[in-house]
C-alpha cells in the first residue's frame, strides 16, 4: 500500500499550507480515546487557494470544471490540516466526512480515526 503522500504525487497534487485560524476558529481538536488511538475533528474547511476563496454556484456562476477544481481545493485544506495536526501516515480511518457543495464556497468537515502516541 502506497503512503498517503506518494498517492497524492502519483495524482499530480501537492499539500497547501494548512490555512491559518481566523479570529477564535480552531481548525483541529485531536481528542484521545485510548489504545493509541485518537479523534481529530477538523472544522469546515473551505475551497481556497493561497488565501484566496475561490466561489460561485454551478453552473449559473462558474463551470461544472471550476466547482470540481474548489472542490478538489477544500478537499486538499482537509488533508493539510491532518497532516499539521497528527500526520497523513497516522490515519486509521475517516469516521465522517460531511461536505456542503452547493453553497456558493464548498465547505468539509471530517472527523478522522488517528495513532496517538
């Protein structure tokens, strides 16, 4: 099996810097369970780029390939924030994913089964 970042350069994708908070937003809670392991709960993370949202409605707004890229962009912010907060090699499993696309900025959120040492 292929390490998480091997499969993210097999795909031509490279890891943002995870974006920072804003204000009081924590962007990871890591919540021991026991046995090693833990729950990282990583709040809504948003389709953006170098700081930049990245917005629209499909399709009156922006194309079916620009929803896909912003997507494709929230999606990555996911990934940064559990490499920043317990590392892609640690994850056991993805226990909730919850994506909202048809809002004008497409938002995830997730809570992620991790090794906690």
């Amino acid at each position: 099996m292929s390490k998480p970042h091997d499969r993210l350069r097999e795909l031509g994708l490279t890891l943002p810097a995870p974006p920072p908070p804003a204000a009081s937003y924590i962007p990871t809670r890591l919540v021991p369970v026991g046995e090693g392991r833990a729950l990282l709960f990583i709040a809504g993370q948003v389709s953006s780029r170098d700081g930049a949202r990245l917005t629209g409605r499909c399709p009156d707004q922006v194309s079916i390939e620009q929803a896909q890229d912003a997507a494709r962009a929230a999606a990555l912010n996911v990934l940064a924030q559990i490499e920043a907060a317990a590392g892609l090699d640690n994850v056991i499993e993805v226990a909730q994913l919850i994506g909202c696309p048809f809002s004008v900025t497409v938002e995830i959120t997730a809570v992620v089964v991790v090794r906690k040492d």
